[in-house]
C-alpha cells in the first residue's frame, strides 16, 4: 500500500509541450484526504526530475519555492520531453486512480442515485432517441446498450444523481470527453447536426427537461408526506 501525500497533487497545463521540448505541469494545493493527492512515491520522483519554471531550480521539494508559487498556490514545473515520456505510465496509472477514486465519492454523494430502474423512464422521456444528436438507441429495454452519460462529469463535480444523467449512443459518449459538460458538447454536436435533427435533439432534451422537473415535483410531495 502507498502512502498518500496528503497536501500535494500535480495537474496537467493545457499547453503542455512548452519551449525546448519541455513539458509543463502545476502542482496544486489540496486538503489533507483529497482523493486528488498523489502518492508519496510519485511525487517524489516528480520533484527529483523536474525544474521550477519561476526559478530554474531543481524543484526536490516545494519547501525552497514559497516565492515561485501563484496566488493560487500553484507551482510551476517542467521536465524534459524525454523524461516525461519515460514516466508518462506512471502518471496516467496515478489519474485512473484519482478518476476511479473522485468517481465512487460521487456515486456515494448522490442523494437521488440513478439506478437500472430509471433507465426505461427516462428512455421513453427521451423517445428512445439519443440526448444529444438524437439518433435512435438500443431497443428500449436493452439497457445494457444504453450510454449513460453525466451531463456533469463526475470529475468535474457533478454526481450520480437522476439529475445529472441522460441517455446517449455510443458516438456521442464516446466523443464527449471526460471534462466536457452537457452545454459545451450540445454546442460541438450542433456543428455535424442537420437541421431536422438539430430541431428533434432541443426536443428531446426539453422533454427530458419536463421528465427530470415533474419527477422532482413528484419526489418533493411524496417526501413532504407524513
Ligand atoms: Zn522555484
Ligand atoms: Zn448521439
């Protein structure tokens, strides 16, 4: 078991590749127990290899850069291309880990969970048409063929809530990517829309709309009921 760093995490700029094949990361300041904190070990190696962008100087640890570091506390560093490559394994295993990690709390914090019995409901709200591009889905049913996708995703704080959640086909779940919210990717999806199926996505979504609101209705009467 790897002990955790309980202060410190590394996320990737978006600008990664920066001036002379160096690539460029932030270390971000994180509560004690957050699931983002990195594990000892990696963070380690992390600060050996890398250099302060503010300073130049070998980082080793964040003591010796109060000055380097952002209003936000973020500290910037680089390392060789090279030597990223070398550990770029290690640090897409330690993201699975904190995405797995960042899930199961979400799904632990929904109040309304969303659950295989809500599948059908919402599939007939959505007339068994895709969220987003409105393309027909699995026969309605078949829930295992059915994307469920988090209009908010879980990494970027939403929950597993009956709320956050649509129905998508495959094309549009797996072109969504992982930080993209449902308004952000209706406005991509726009682009290879025609016209009429443009018009038949605002109208399955207003009908999801409707579905999630007189659901809610109907939740807060009964729970307002002795
Ligand atoms: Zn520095
Ligand atoms: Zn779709």
């Amino acid at each position: 078991m790897v002990k955790r760093v309980p202060v410190t995490r590394y996320a990737m700029e978006p600008k990664s590749m920066g001036s002379a094949g160096m690539w460029q990361f932030q270390l971000y300041i994180v509560a004690p127990g957050d699931p983002e904190a990195l594990s000892v070990s990696l963070l380690d190696d992390l600060l050996r290899l890398t250099s302060c962008r503010t300073c130049g100087r070998t980082a080793s640890s964040l003591d010796g850069h109060a000055q380097c570091l952002s209003q936000e506390g973020v500290h910037a560093l680089q390392m060789p291309w090279s030597v990223h490559l070398a550990m770029s394994r290690r640090m897409w295993k330690e993201n699975v880990r904190i995405r797995q990690k960042k899930r199961a709390i979400a799904e632990r914090a929904a109040s309304d969970p969303f659950t295989a019995a809500h599948v059908r409901p919402l599939l007939e709200a959505q007339g068994g048409l895709c969220y987003y591009c409105g393309d027909p889905l699995a026969t309605p049913g078949i829930s295992a063929l059915v994307h469920r996708d988090h209009m908010t995703p879980l990494v970027k704080g939403g929950t597993h809530d009956v709320d956050n959640i649509v129905l998508a086909c495959r094309t549009c779940n797996l072109d969504k990517n992982g930080f993209e919210t449902a308004p952000v990717f209706c406005r991509r999806v726009a682009r290879r829309l025609a016209a009429d199926q443009l018009e038949r996505a605002r109208t399955i979504r207003a009908a999801v709309r409707r579905w999630k609101a007189t659901r809610a209705k109907e939740r807060s009467r009964s729970s307002r009921r002795p």
